[in-house]
C-alpha cells in the first residue's frame, strides 16, 4: 500500500492522525484481505479507502505447492508478473522475495536472467510480498527473509533499502536485520556502499567460478567487475563489518567444477575466517546447463574440508514447482 498517499489523503480529509496510525498498524498486521475487515474504521472511512486505495500492490495469479515451499505468481497494477517464494524448514518461515521484474544480467543458469528486465519493483511492491504472505500464513508470521527472488537488488537500491527500513521497524514488519539476507550477483561498488551502511542486513554474492574468464562465460557482469575487483570489494566488507560474508557456488558440469576450478576457490577463500562458501546445486531451468555429477560432489567435499575452506552443501527445495535459486520467472 502506497502509505505516504494514504496519510495524505486523511490530511486532505481532515481525519485525526491516529486514524492513519490505525491503518498503517492493520496493513502491517497481516490479518486483513481488504479495507472492508477492518472494522475498527467507520464504515464511510472504510468506503473512501476502498474507493481510493489498494491494500495490497500485489494480486495473487497462481499458488504452487511442493515438500516445504509454496510458489505465487503475482500480478502488479501494469499487469507484469513476479514470482514470490514460501519457504518452511527448520523453525523458521523464510520469504524469498522479487526486487524487480526480470533481470538486465544474464547470468547463463539462471531463468529471471532469461527475461531480461522490465522494471524495478516499488517500495510498496517488494512490502507488500511479505504482507501477501502474512495474510495466508496469520495468526503466523515471516520470521526471515532473503532478497534472492527475481532480479538483482542492488540495481534497485532506493527502493530497495526503502522497503527494508519498514521490513526491520518495530511499527513495520519488525523483522531483525540479522534475519534478513541480500544477494548480489557480484557488484563490487555496491558492496563496498552496503559496507559503509553498518547494517546487520547478511550478504550473500554470487560466486560460481574463481576463475575470471569461466566467471564472466556464466555471468556477464563479471566484465564489468572483475574477479579480483569483486574480491577486494568483499575483502573491505568483512574488515569494515566483521561479518561473515557467504559466496554462492552452483556447479555446473565442465563449466565451473573441473579440479582447476577446486583449485582457484580453495586460493580465492584463503585464510579469510569472514568467507563462506555455499555449494548449491543447480536448478534445472529450460535450455539450461547440466548440473555437476554426485562423484565431482564428493571431490569438492572432500578437497574443501582438506584445505579447511569455511563451506557447506546448501539443501533446495521447490524444484519441482520451479521455484528454487535461478528458477523463476514470468512471461510478461
């Protein structure tokens, strides 16, 4: 809900300051579908509002369900579509939420990238996400969440960290900053911005070669950030934090997981106790790229705990209903 026009249209229609006090505490709760529930308002309110206003940015289109996760399309007020991800494992109830329609990156695994990018999200778009969720979910609530849905969230900043603020306010969705995640698909500038932040905000960048020339064949922006521009990025990040930062690592047959491959992350993680490493499997998306098999898997188990690289094999979930990491996307 776009908030700043609703407070001004009760300014306009001189209602008392606590009625937007109301509203903005009901959008927040997750218990209301509709203006019309909230029967704390006078019904002509209630009727001005519904006239006025949506409560939520977002339509829900189609619900997928699968082990552990729930997938929804949802339809924007122009009619563009994004994806939002359910995720319920081990006491938690994670959203993993769109930044923007699409993606302008390209990344060679991933399906959003195939779409290229129509828009970046509002501030009131990506809140609204989490809301939708809450509706379904309430009396729960989202406990977590992960910035790695649909598009590259650091190429939409403002709103980004906009919607952030509300997410994290105690008068908002009061989700502690240590409970949410941001993944970049490697923009070094950013990095080094969201440092200076001092946030608790966790960062995840995605890695999937240590090799520059294999890096940039999987992800174009590594040409415009190159390996060792990114790495120094991160470098200034743990030092300035003091956090842990994650690097996401999907392998991908004779493309990023050849034991010269092994070689180059062991000597990019080197002795940084602040780097660690995800090894994710890669989600199978149409014309894609073949995932690494169970053998290469073992190897790259076995090498990393050798050489003491901070690392873990990451579980997935919602493959089946295409909504795991690198899976989503629309047709717009």
């Amino acid at each position: 809900m776009d908030l700043p026009a609703l407070n001004a249209f009760l300014i306009d229609n001189k209602y008392p300051a606590f009625r937007a006090r109301q509203i903005t505490k009901n959008y927040y709760s997750g218990r209301y579908i509709s203006f019309d529930q909230m029967t704390d308002l006078p019904k002509v309110l209630r009727d001005q509002l519904i006239a006025n206003f949506d409560l939520l940015s977002v339509t829900p289109i189609q619900t997928y369900d699968s082990l552990h996760t729930q997938k929804t399309v949802l339809q924007l007020v122009d009619g563009l579509k994004i994806e939002t991800v359910l995720m319920d494992y081990d006491g938690w109830l994670t959203a993993c939420i769109s930044s923007q329609v699409g993606c302008a990156l390209g990344c060679t695994f991933c399906a959003t990238g195939k779409m290229g990018l129509k828009r970046n999200l509002t501030t009131s778009e990506i809140i609204d996400q989490i809301i939708y969720w809450n509706t379904k979910l309430y009396p729960k609530y989202i406990g977590r969440v992960v910035f790695m849905g649909m598009g590259e969230p650091f190429m939409n900043w403002d709103n980004v960290f906009a919607a952030i603020k509300h997410i994290n306010d105690k008068d908002g969705l009061n989700i502690g900053q240590r409970k949410i995640s941001i993944s970049t698909a490697g923009l070094a500038d950013k990095i080094i911005d969201f440092a200076n932040l001092n946030t608790q905000i966790n960062l995840a960048v995605s890695l999937h070669s240590a090799d520059q020339i294999s890096r940039a064949q999987l992800m174009p922006i590594a040409r415009k950030f190159d390996l060792e521009t990114l790495k120094k990025a991160c470098e200034i990040y743990t030092r300035k934090t003091n956090r842990q930062l994650f690097f996401e690592y999907a392998l991908i047959r004779d493309k990023n997981d050849t034991q010269s491959h092994l070689n180059d992350i062991i000597e990019f993680m080197g002795n940084n106790r602040l780097f660690f490493l995800n090894i994710i499997p890669l989600n199978p998306i149409p014309n894609g790229l073949p995932p690494s098999n169970q053998q290469t898997l073992s190897l790259w188990e076995q090498q990393l705990s050798r050489h003491h690289v901070n690392f873990s094999f990451r579980r997935t979930f919602g493959q089946n209903i295409a909504a795991a990491c690198g899976q989503l996307a629309t047709t717009n």
